[in-house]
C-alpha cells in the first residue's frame, strides 16, 4: 500500500500512523486509507485577518527630531 507512505511523508506523521498501523496489524485489520487521511491530514485552517494601519510619514519626523535633540 503506497497510500499510507505518501500520507506519512506528506505530512509528518510517520511516527504516530506507524504506531496506529501496528496498532491495527496487530489486531489483524488492514487500514482504511480514507480513514486514516482523515484522522492524520491537516485540516484547512482560516487564517486571520490583520489590517495594518500605516502612520502618516510625519510620525516618522517627530521621532527623528526627538533623537537629535
């Protein structure tokens, strides 16, 4: 099964989907490889968004007069 080394590789996981895999040999299942996408591939994460308000340029000014006085 190549899908869950390319799962493993893809996204980090090697450690914990080899213990789950294991896991389920042991027990003498065989993974289901839409099951473990599901449980070990990140999500889809909203990023936030930041708005960045620009100080007008003669902000800038003051501080260069308040460090040469």
């Amino acid at each position: 099964m190549v899908g869950p080394l390319e799962l493993a590789g893809r996204h980090g996981v090697e450690a914990v989907l080899a213990e789950r895999l294991d896991t389920l040999f042991e027990a003498g299942e065989l993974p289901d490889l839409k099951q473990l996408r599901d449980e070990f591939a990140p999500r889809q994460t909203l990023c936030p968004e930041v708005v960045v308000q620009m100080p007008p340029v003669s902000v800038y000014d003051e501080l260069l007069d308040e460090v040469a006085a």
